[in-house]
C-alpha cells in the first residue's frame, strides 16, 4: 500500500509505503506520480519506506526497474530506507539507477535526514486525493 502527499510550496511529492511492498504498489505509484506532474510539473520525490514490513519484489524486479528512465526524469529524489535490507537494495536500486543514465537517488536512514537532503524546513504535505489522479489519468 501507498499513500500520495505533496507540498507544493517546496515541491516535493511524498510517496509513503506501508505494510507489505509489491511491484503492483510499486507500479501504482509511478503512475499516480506520472499523473500528478502533469498537473504540477516537475517536483522533487521523496519516498519512504520507514513503515514497509514485508518486501514482496524480487532483487531481479529491482534491477529491472532501475535500468528503465527514472518517474521524476532528472528530479532529485530521496529514498527513507531505516531497516539494513531495505538501505541494501535501495543503493543497490541507486547505482543500477545511474548505471543507466539516471540521476542516482539518494538513500538515508530517516525522514529527519532526508529532509535535510532536500532542504527542507516546515514541510506542509497535504494528501493527494485518488479522485484528484483519476482526472489526471
């Protein structure tokens, strides 16, 4: 499962992960990303992981997805990833990442570092209604 929030006085769009991580989820919100900067324009990502308990994605499902263009193209972006498997396959996500081209994310352990990566002070992220994505669509 997934949650959208956006803060558009910083322009940053918060994926938030929980519970078990599939590739459907995963597809899903690239999608409703794609969908969003349609309306937004560019916007930076910030994705956290801090509350995934199960990964259900293969290691070749990672690679494969990393070799392809980055959702937010040149946008920097910034994975939370605070259990060691999930850091282990998020620089491993990174260097596939820019092994193909893309702009490598950044990986960190808390959403306190992470905003501190994207500059970030008072942060005001509002949830992006499903209804808002499915007009975008």
């Amino acid at each position: 499962m997934f949650r959208l929030l956006f803060d558009a006085n910083h322009r940053v769009l918060l994926t938030r992960f929980f519970g078990t991580l599939s590739r459907e989820d995963l597809s899903a919100a690239a999608e409703s990303a794609r969908a969003l900067m349609k309306r937004e324009g560019p916007v930076r990502g910030l994705i956290d992981f801090s509350d995934v308990q199960t990964i259900d994605v293969s290691i070749e499902h990672f690679v494969s997805r990393a070799r392809k263009p980055a959702v937010l193209a040149d946008g920097e972006r910034v994975y939370v990833m605070p259990r060691p498997d999930l850091y282990g396959l998020g620089r491993m996500y990174g260097t596939y990442q820019g092994l193909a081209g893309n702009r490598e994310p950044s990986v960190v352990r808390t959403l306190a570092e992470a905003y501190v990566s994207l500059g970030l002070t008072e942060p005001d992220f509002r949830p992006v209604p499903e209804s808002t994505l499915d007009r975008l669509a």
